[in-house]
C-alpha cells in the first residue's frame, strides 16, 4: 500500500507524456464525426451499450494510429520548430514503446468494431490502413498529393458511424464521407501555409511548396465550397428540416467568405483564421448532426 502514491504519480506523468502523442483536439473532432454519422441515421442515444462501443472503438483506433504516425515521423518532427519538444523527439517515451501502445490501441479499436458490426469494423481498419500505411509510410514524404489520398482516412470515422448506425451503406453515408474527405485540404493547406518553413526544412512536400502559395488559396476556396455542398446534400438526405438548413447554410457562408478572403486578402491573420473556422464548422456540423438525431429520432 506505501507503494501506491508512487505508482499513481508514475501513471499520470506518463499519461501526460503521452497526451501531445493523442493530438487530443484532433481525436476528438474525429471522434465528432463518427458520433454525428452515427446519429445521423436518428439512432436512440439511449442505445448506450453500442454507443458506448462506438466511441471506444473510435477513440482507440484514432489514437492508436495517431501514436504510430508520429513514431514513424519523429525524424521529421526533430527538424521542425513547432514539433521539436514533442514526446518521442525528447526521449521521453521510447519509441519502442510507443510503437507498441499505437499497435495495441489500434488493434483494440479494430476488434471491437468487428465484434459490434463487421462492416462497421472493416471501415474502421480501412481508417487506420490508410493514414498509416498509405498516407504516414507510403505518401507523406513522396507528394503533396498525400493529404488528399490519405485523406480518405478521415472520411473513415463518420462514413462507419452512419454504417453502424444504419446497418448498410448508402449514398448519404459515402457523400458524409467526401465531405470529410474535401474539407481536410482547408484544415491541412492553411496550416501548411502558416508553418511552410518547418515542412521545407523537415524535407516534408506540401502544396505551398509545389504550387505557390496564390494556388494552394485557390484550393483552399475550391475544398471549401466542395465540403459545404457535400454537407449540406447529405443534411438533406438525412431528412433535415429547414431550421437545420438554415444554420447549416449560415456556417458554410461563414467558410466560404473565409476561404475567399484568403484567396484576395492574403494575410497570415485570415489564413490562420480560416484553419480555425474550418475546424468550428466541422464540430458544428456534426453537432447539428447528433441534435438532429437525438431529437428528431423515429418513435
């Protein structure tokens, strides 16, 4: 029993060392989005077993894989400033260690999908495969074209939250996913744009690198709108009334106007601007989702 205080601090100083590893905002917005997909299908949120289960399966995988980027990355991440105290980068979790946390994480993730719903998981693992091994291993350091690509993996969580939720796939679930999938090159580009020194000196190829800076705006504008319109086709398909239209339309005008700014109105204040709205407007979107689905459930 003396021993137990010491064991406790051990176990919270390395969940600390371990947090900045979970990239917690990140996780958790894509953590929103299979919630939203799920609740899309106006599933009862008293289901709490599979609920439950969904949200652990995705916290998990999403970690899991999230750890294994950044222990395949950590060379990358010892030449860029921003990532230079990282966990991994500063010794203090060995990347062993790491490796094994990631694997377990996203192995645990998977398992769980497939016991609750076989299509449910092999959408999960086709997540985690992607942003691994397509877009960490194969692309991130070959293309700029990577986060389109590898892309695909975000799209995975709210795509399998809608399969859960609905039991099958369908056009809404595949048009939530290239929502997903389109609004990434807005979160992405803004914020290579804002941290285009660190990529260049860690070797990293992005679209500010290849394509200038004046394209990669145009981009920007053009993913913006791509993804209002996917949410918003998908928001109708779900069987959304007008109020939720309405404040769907509002925030997706908010996105654009931001995009479009950027792409006249250059400056480093708008384009950070627009990575944070991009983020908000996700979040939101996928709120709209889960009130939806809570209140507007079947009887």
């Amino acid at each position: 029993m003396k021993r137990l205080p010491f064991a406790t601090t051990e176990i919270k100083t390395k969940m600390r060392a371990y947090w900045p590893l979970l990239k917690g905002l990140q996780t958790g917005l894509l953590v929103s989005t299979g919630l939203g997909g799920y609740m899309s299908a106006r599933c009862p949120i008293h289901d709490w077993a599979t609920l439950t289960g969904l949200l652990i399966s995705l916290v998990a995988s999403i970690s899991g894989s999230t750890i294994l980027n950044m222990w395949w990355d950590r060379d990358i991440d010892a030449k860029m400033g921003r990532t230079q105290n990282r966990p991994l980068v500063s010794g203090k979790i060995q990347p062993s260690e790491a490796m094994w946390v990631g694997l377990i994480l996203s192995m645990l993730g998977v398992a769980i999908a497939v016991l609750m719903n076989p299509l449910f998981g092999l959408i999960i693992f086709a997540g985690v495969f992607f942003d691994v091994v397509v877009y960490t291993i194969w692309l991130k350091r070959r293309t700029c074209w990577s986060i389109i690509i590898g892309g695909l993996a975000g799209g995975m969580p709210i795509l399998a939250g809608r399969v859960l939720g609905l039991g099958s796939l369908d056009w809404v679930g595949i048009l939530l996913c290239l929502a997903v999938l389109f609004w990434i090159p807005t979160h992405i580009m803004t914020f290579s744009m804002k941290y285009h020194a660190d990529y260049k000196a860690a070797g990293v190829p992005t679209f500010p690198s290849a394509y200038g800076f004046t394209i990669t705006r145009g981009l920007v504008a053009i993913s913006s709108v791509l993804a209002a319109l996917s949410i918003g086709i998908a928001a109708y398909g779900v069987g959304m009334t007008w109020g939720y239209l309405r404040v769907l339309i509002v925030l997706s005008t908010g996105l654009f106007a931001l995009a479009v700014s950027s792409l006249f109105h250059p400056s480093e204040r708008t384009n950070f601007g627009l990575f944070k709205y991009a983020s908000l407007y996700m979040l939101s979107s996928m709120l709209l989702m889960v009130i939806f689905g809570i209140l507007d459930v079947p009887a």
